[in-house]
C-alpha cells in the first residue's frame, strides 16, 4: 500500500521529523510519500493557489507516478486538502483516510481557528526574524518541552526553502474558506485530535464524525502537531483502526 502524507499551513516535508520512519518501521510493507503543498518545502518558488481546490489539484498531479489505490495521512490543512481529495477522487482511487486535527467550514470560524491564537498567527506571518518565528511556531503547534536543537531544525529547514508572505496568505485564505461537500467521500475514515489543540478546536473533528460517523480518537494534552508532541500514540490508533477497514 502506498501513502501520502500532507502537512499544514507553511509545513514541508521535513517538518515531519523522524515520524516517517516510525511509521515505515510499524508498517514495513508500506510505503510513505510525503508530498509538500505548492508554495512550501521542494516547490516553496511555486505560487500557492488561494483555494483548497486548487491546492489539491497541483498535489494530485505532483503524485501521478504513485500507484492507485493509495492511502493519505494528513494534518491541519493538509487533512482539508485530503477530504477535498476524498470528495473528488475516481473510483478506487483512495483506500484509508487519516485526518489529524484538522477543521472545515462544517465548523464555526472561532473553533477552526480559536481566538486566542489569531494574534498570534498574524504575527507570525510578519515576523522576519526566522529562529524565533520557528521558535514560536513550535511554542503554538506543541504541548511538550522543545528542545533547541528542534528549533534551529525548523531554522533550518525555512532559511533553505522559505515561504513566502504572499505563500503564507493565500494557504491561510484557503484554509479559511474551505468547506466540503455533503457528500460522505468515504464508507470510514480515522480522525485524530488532540483536545490540548491551541489552534483548532477538536470540536472540529467531532463534527466530522458526527457528520459522517467516522471513527473519532481523542488525545487528552497533545498539542496541535500531533505526530511531533505524540508520534507512536498516533500509530497505535492507525494499527488499531486499519484492521478493520480492510
């Protein structure tokens, strides 16, 4: 089985750290493709459109070559751009759907995006100073101790494929305007969240199972990135879940 992996809102691939090779290690007849989002990580000089729509039709072409069906692991906007492409797919071209605490416009705007966290998110988007925007970044996404080491990491990653402004501004207004179909895009689909989330509510996810009664997993204290703040809790849910949807 081949999967795709999506980060949100800036995120490349390299911000998912060691979490790949601890799913390929718990799923060793797998493979992980993690795919940046047009406007960040390998295509950080393309334009991101300002749409989920159009974000998600510059990923499917970027992963033509993957064999069908495939499986999509997906967190914040990169699970809005997932249950866009859930909605659209062909026919047997999508198997499991993992959606990490992400949000729709089936919720209310100050749980997709808490209060709290809109000052701090607008600064970020100003902000020059690349260690300490990473720096607070981390400080948002996570729950946990952040080691130094993690934030001249991400230093590191934005100062070799820096996002820019105008990038960060239209993945926001994407992400902000999006809203699914009606229609139910598949029978069963895992839905992780934390409830320690600072940005997105899980209320959000709630909704989505609610909705479409899919299969709702809650983390007590983790932060919004998940697989950073509790990677092998989020492996046991997928090892969990998986048997039964096969």
């Amino acid at each position: 089985m081949h999967w795709i992996l999506l980060r949100g809102l800036t995120r490349e691939r390299a911000h998912w750290g060691d979490f790949p090779e601890r799913l390929r290690a718990a799923f060793p007849d797998q493979h992980f493709h993690l795919v940046d989002l047009p406007g960040t990580g390998i295509h950080y000089r393309e334009a991101s459109p300002a749409t989920v729509r159009g974000i998600r039709e510059q990923v499917c072409r970027q992963v033509s070559h993957i064999p069908r069906p495939f499986s999509i692991l997906a967190l914040s906007m990169g699970g809005m751009v997932a249950l866009d492409w859930a909605q659209h797919a062909e026919p047997g071209e999508l198997q499991h759907l993992v959606l990490i605490n992400t949000s729709s416009g089936f919720s209310r705007p100050w749980q997709r995006m808490q209060p709290a966290a809109w000052p701090k998110i607008l600064r970020l988007l100003v902000r020059r100073e690349l260690f300490h925007r990473e720096r607070d970044i981390l400080r948002l996404t996570s729950n946990r101790d952040i080691p130094l080491s993690l934030c001249k990491a991400w230093y590191s990653i934005q100062r070799q494929r820096p996002v820019s402004f105008t990038n960060a501004r239209n993945q926001l207004l994407a992400a902000a305007r999006f809203k699914p179909l009606e229609k139910r895009p598949v029978a069963d689909a895992l839905i992780l969240a934390s409830k320690g989330d600072r940005i997105a509510s899980w209320h959000c996810s709630a909704e989505l199972e609610r909705r479409w009664c899919w299969t709702l997993r809650l983390h007590p204290d983790a932060g919004h990135d998940l697989p950073l703040d509790e990677p092998e809790w989020v492996i046991r849910q997928m090892t969990d879940w998986l048997p039964r949807t096969r």
